[in-house]
C-alpha cells in the first residue's frame, strides 16, 4: 500500500482512546503508548519556555509552541484535543483487579495519562484560560463539549481517579496507586470553568460525592501546605456551593 500524503490524512481517524466524540476503541499498543509520551514530553519542553528564561524576560511575549498548538491554523487541533481527554478519563489503573498486578506488568499507559494530564493544562492555560466567547473561538477548547453522554464519560474517569489513591484492600499494597491526582484536581477545575454546562452536571448528577469526598480527602492531606490546599478549597467550594 502507498503511503498516506500527510496532507490528506484525516486526524479524525487516529484518535488515541475512545471517548468524547470517539466511539471506536483503537487496540491498546504498548510502543504506540511510548512514541506518544515521548512526542508530548518533546512537547512539554517546547510549551514551557518561560521556565528556562532568565526572570527580567518580557513575559508579553506569547509561547509560538503553544500559540500554534492551540490555534485555527493547527487543523490537528480538535483530534489531538480530543485523544489527550480521552486518554485521561479512559484510564483504568487497576484493570481487571488483579493483586500486584502493578508489580508483575508494566503499565506504559500510566506514563501517557500524566503527559497528557500536563499537555491538556499548559494549553488550556494558554492566554490566562478562562471561559466565554474567547474560549468558544479556540479550536482546543471544553467549551464545545455538550453532550450528555460525553459528560458522563468524564465524570466517571474523573471519580474513578480521583477515588484511586484512597481504595483500601485486605491485602497492603496490593493496589496500583497513581501519583497525579494534584493535575486531575487542576484539570477539573479548568474543565468547570471553561464549561458551565459540565459544571452544573456535575452538581446535578447522582455521582457528585465521588467527586467531593476524594476532594475533600485532599483538602485535609494537603492542610499544612497552603500552596497546594489553595486549589482544593476552590474546588470544594464549588462542588458544595
């Protein structure tokens, strides 16, 4: 078969995980998963020039990497999006439940869903955030997520988690425990404020104290430390309010 013209490829097509906007579940693929973390990561280095300029820099000056990235003219923009959202809400660190099951297999995808964690919070950082009309205009946005169905695919994945650190077991450790739950709380909270709609299903559903009891678990963990607590307080004065 010839090679596809990378012109005419349709990104749509490749979406990485099944999801919002995406029914098709491509198979799991262990060198595809590390390829992709590597490509985010090179990413990442490129989206966070402020971190290796001097402190008297012009800070006006907007990232071209992330300027590109979360423009009209990246026409990969939506799909690219749309994988890194559905990796993280698909993402089942325990899978079928098997004891130590983290000690005898690796988990590449574990290392994808954190890349993508902080690719998804650097672009939706991107310009100060925020929701409203500029927030609809950008290509890269939760703003234009509204069906009901995709909302409940996020919540889940975002209970499913958030609740992970705290399952508790008969046997110690026998759990796959993940470690980013910090950038699942700062992703949700862009998630709320770029999208309303999400919001108020979010109050609205039946599942709302699997979202507030593991916030409300962080907030206590995270009492001596102003700097992290700042976040959870905001988040459980909205979930509450």
């Amino acid at each position: 078969d010839a090679v596809e013209d990378m012109q005419s490829i349709d990104s749509c097509e490749y979406i990485w995980e099944a999801g919002v906007g995406f029914a098709q579940s491509p198979p799991l693929n262990y060198i595809h998963d590390l390829n992709r973390s590597e490509l985010l990561r090179l990413l990442l280095t490129c989206f966070s020039e402020a971190m290796y300029l001097p402190p008297s820099s012009d800070n006006s000056v907007l990232n071209p990497w992330v300027t590109f990235f979360c423009s009209t003219e990246n026409r990969h923009a939506l799909p690219l999006f749309t994988s890194l959202l559905n990796v993280v809400f698909a993402y089942d660190p325990v899978g079928y439940g098997i004891p130590y099951n983290h000690l005898l297999f690796s988990d590449y995808r574990e290392h994808l869903v954190e890349q993508a964690l902080q690719m998804l919070i650097v672009t939706l950082e991107h310009e100060g955030g925020g929701g409203g009309a500029a927030a609809a205009r950008r290509p890269v946005s939760p703003s234009s997520i509204e069906e009901q169905e995709d909302y409940d695919f996020m919540l889940k994945g975002l209970a499913r988690l958030l609740t992970n650190p705290l399952t508790q077991t008969y046997l110690p450790n026998s759990t796959k425990k993940i470690q980013f739950h910090q950038e699942l709380l700062v992703l949700f909270w862009k998630l709320c404020d770029f999208n309303k709609k999400f919001l108020f299903f979010v109050l609205k559903s039946s599942d709302v104290l699997d979202v507030l009891v593991p916030i409300l678990f962080y907030l206590n963990d995270a009492r001596a430390d102003q700097c992290e607590s700042h976040l959870t307080h905001k988040l459980a004065g909205v979930v509450v309010g």
